[in-house]
C-alpha cells in the first residue's frame, strides 16, 4: 500500500494452503532487478507470474526459446525468472494480470494441484474463457484503500479472477484428481487412458483398476464431473468438429468415422453440445476463413 495515496497495489484470494495475490504490473520490488523501472527493457523477467491476453489482432513476444505469437482471445502466461519481451505496437484491448501462489503452512488444499496445473501451461497458450476475459478487464491498477466498498469488490473480483483462471488451465481437476489418488490406489494415468478408449466398458474399467463397476462410476464422476458415458459423447463431439473443420467428409461418413450409431444420434448429440447441427457447424467454420 502506498501511504501517501492510500492506493492498494494488490489483493489476494485464499483457498486452503494456497494464498494467490494479484498486483499492478509495474509495482516497485517485483522486478528481478529490484528496478521499478516505468518503462521495461528488452529480456526482462520478474519475480511474478504474468497472463498476457490481448482481445484481437496478435503480439509477438520473444522467449528465452524463441518467439510466441498470442492470437486474440488466448492467453500467454509467464513464469517467474523467465525473460520476456513484446515486440511491435502493443494493441489497445491488451490486458496484463500479474500474481504470485504462495503456500499457507499449516492448511491443506489447493496449492500443489495449482503450481502443477500453471507449470504444465507455462510459456504456452491457452483459451481465455468469457468469464476469465471479463475479470481481467474489470481487475485495476489500484484501488483506493479509503472506500471499503471498494476494496470489498476487488477481493471479490480476485477470487473471480482465481476461478476463473484455474478453470482455463485445468487446475480445477488437478485438485481433484490429487484427490482421488491421495484417497485411493488407482493409477490415474492408466484409467485416464481407458476412459477415453472407447473400447473399454465400464466393467472393463473396473477389472483393470480392481473396483467395482458402482465404485468405479463414482470414481469416474469425481474426477471428471461427468459420466463415462458423458465424457465419451463429448471426445466423438470434438472428433466430429475436428472431421468438419478440416476434411470433407460427408456427415454420414463422419458419424460412422466417429463411433456413433447413426446421423441422426449425432445430428442430436451434437445440437446439444454445440447448440447448432454438424452442418451449420462447418458451414459457420468455412465462412470464418475465407
């Protein structure tokens, strides 16, 4: 807090032993250098992890392993110590959100789920969902620290902000798969593989992880949110959208392809999952790219 302004530079929002705390970019003492510097130079890194997210257009940045290019509407996060630079114009829907992940000693909770899901993302791509999208243009620079009120909605907008960034980068079902292997002795790794082979049935699943079907179908739900039968609907969704946006493939010959039963279960499926039939979904598709 800057005791002349009366300005809060940060804010955090805690969940269990994780305590995440979202700063202005450019706030003194958080640079590697020490230097809180108005205007940064080329390869510069800091102390805190980065998501830089721009609305349309693209921006290139240059890594320590080369160049990324963020397109509209994904996210590019940083990890600390990781030298990092803009290049080019930088565009005006371009937003920047700064935070670092501590652990609360003491507590259990989400600590370990969210460090493993935001190192598997980093330096990399990820969509930005409508809600993350929103939070990180709402969230400020500062906020004054005289109006309660205000300070109130800033705390609530970074366990927005927490939510909705961990969802976009699976930290979520880190958690709860975390979970389920500290509950149980099954091989995440292996039933991941044979839930989303459709060859195996549900009584498959239980003879190789030594369950019963009932235990398994929990076990399942638990980790995925879904159903077995769920998760399999939507893996031939997204294979059907894959098919329609990149072959030309008739729908009956794409179904078929797919592992559904006929058109018309797809046609159905598909309208539920998507909102719109397989053909207006590549017809919509086509249009986007000429």
């Amino acid at each position: 807090m800057d005791s002349d302004k009366l300005s809060v530079y940060s804010v955090t929002a805690e969940l269990g032993n994780a305590r995440i705390r979202f700063y202005r970019v450019g706030k003194p003492g958080l640079y590697c250098d020490n230097d809180a510097q108005s205007s940064i130079g080329p390869n510069h890194s800091h102390l805190y992890y980065e998501c830089h997210y721009i609305d349309s257009g693209s921006l290139e940045f240059e890594l320590e392993n080369g160049k990324v290019r963020v397109d509209g509407g994904r996210v590019l996060l940083i990890p600390p110590f990781v030298e990092h630079y803009p290049l080019g114009g930088i565009n005006t829907g371009y937003r920047v959100i700064s935070f670092t992940i501590e652990r609360k000693e003491g507590e259990t909770g989400f600590y370990e789920s969210f460090v493993s899901s935001i190192d598997c993302v980093s330096c990399r791509l990820f969509e930005a969902g409508a809600e993350l999208v929103r939070a990180l243009k709402l969230f400020p620079g500062s906020f004054s620290a005289k109006i309660p009120a205000d300070y109130c909605n800033r705390k609530i907008l970074a366990y927005q902000l927490t939510k909705e960034l961990f969802a976009s980068i699976k930290g979520f079902d880190f958690a709860l798969k975390n979970n389920a292997q500290n509950c149980s002795n099954v091989d995440i790794a292996l039933l991941d593989y044979l839930v989303n082979e459709n060859s195996y049935s549900l009584s498959d699943i239980a003879g190789q992880i030594g369950y019963t079907t009932r235990h398994t179908a929990r076990l399942i739900r638990q980790l995925y949110q879904k159903s077995l039968g769920e998760i399999r609907l939507g893996n031939m969704t997204e294979t059907a959208k894959k098919l329609l946006e990149k072959s030309d493939l008739g729908l009956g010959r794409i179904a078929e392809t797919v592992g559904f039963s006929s058109l018309a279960v797809m046609n159905r499926v598909f309208f539920k999952s998507e909102g719109v039939y397989p053909s207006q979904y590549r017809n919509s598709f086509r249009r986007s790219k000429d």
